[in-house]
C-alpha cells in the first residue's frame, strides 16, 4: 500500500499536492468547513494518485484506420 504513495510522483501529481495543501490552510485560517473538506478530498486523489473520471475516463477515444479499406484512385473526367 505504501509502495503506490511513494512511486508515480509527477507534475500534476506535485501540484494536487501543493494545492491541497494551501486549500487545507486557508480554510483552517478562516474556519470554513466546506474549504476544509474540498482540501481533504483533493489530499486523498493526490495520496491515492486516482482522478476525478476514473481510469482513463476523460481520455478521448483514439481513431484507427480500418486497414481492410485501401484508398482508391478517382478518376476525374473534363466536361465541356
């Protein structure tokens, strides 16, 4: 379990981090619970490297050429 919070650290990862972190001493500072609990929940996604879409949920899909199909040459004909 510990091995998951301590490998796969990257930028987005560091930022969730240190925002989480500034959210949580804000909303100490002024006592706001709704703050406090955005921070926490932001705190466990970043401890628990998960998102808000899930697994590759907001990913857009990729397209691949069906290779079956092979292009076909047109043939143009001059009207006059």
């Amino acid at each position: 379990m510990f091995q998951s919070l301590l490998s796969n650290w990257n930028f987005m990862r560091l930022l969730r981090l240190v925002l989480s972190v500034i959210i949580i001493v804000q909303a100490v500072s002024v006592h706001d619970t709704a703050m406090s609990i955005a921070g926490v929940f932001l705190l466990g996604m970043t401890l628990a490297n998960i998102g808000c879409c899930g697994a590759n949920g907001c990913a857009a899909p990729t397209y691949k050429k069906p290779e079956d199909k092979k292009e076909e040459t047109i043939s143009y004909e001059e009207i006059h």
